[in-house]
C-alpha cells in the first residue's frame, strides 16, 4: 500500500514539474471559459428570441380575440341584411304585382 501511495504522489509531483503538463492544463482552461462564455452568449440570445416570441404570441392572442368579435358583429350585420333582402323582396314583389294588374287593367280599359 505504500508503494502504491508513493509512486502515486511521485507520478503527480512529476507531472505538475512537467512544463508540457501545466500548459496543457492552461489550454484546457482557456477552452473551458472560452466554452463558457459561448453557453452564456447564447443563453443571453436564447432568453431575448424567447421574450419576443412571448410578447409576439401574446400580441397573437390578443388579435385573435378581436378578429372573433369583429366576425360575431359582421354576422349579426349579415343577418339584418339578410332579413332587410327579404322586405325588401316581398316589397319589389308587391309593387310588381299592382303594377302589373295595373298596365293589364290599363290595357283593358283602353279597348
């Protein structure tokens, strides 16, 4: 076991004497924060398109709620309309009708 230990410490204190090994660990650092800043570069555009996605679908939804009480009064208009069309059917039908047996009265009368 002790063998084990001192070779251990002897493997690391060997290492950490290496130049090669301090600058490849200096490396990995420098990748590290540099991967870290990304993560938090993106992170920071990821929270800004989330909140324009928000307020977009909320300005969405808002719209939508207006569209369906522009259509719920269009259809009350369109059924008014409707219902004036038929009055003013039976009106034109009516005023057809007299004047039709009028000209044939007129006509009759004039032989």
């Amino acid at each position: 076991m002790f063998v084990f230990y001192f070779l251990f410490f002897g493997l690391i204190s060997l290492l950490l004497s290496h130049k090669f090994f301090i600058s490849h660990v200096f490396v990995l650092y420098r990748s590290a924060t540099q991967t870290i800043s990304q993560i938090s570069s993106l992170q920071t555009t990821l929270s800004h398109h989330l909140l324009t996605q928000s307020q977009l679908i909320t300005n969405l939804h808002n719209d939508a709620w207006k569209a369906t009480d522009t259509i719920r009064d269009a259809n009350i208009v369109l059924s008014k309309v409707g219902n004036r069309g038929s009055t003013c059917r039976v009106a034109m039908l009516t005023f057809f009708f007299v004047a039709g047996i009028s000209l044939w009265f007129l006509d009759w009368y004039a032989q």
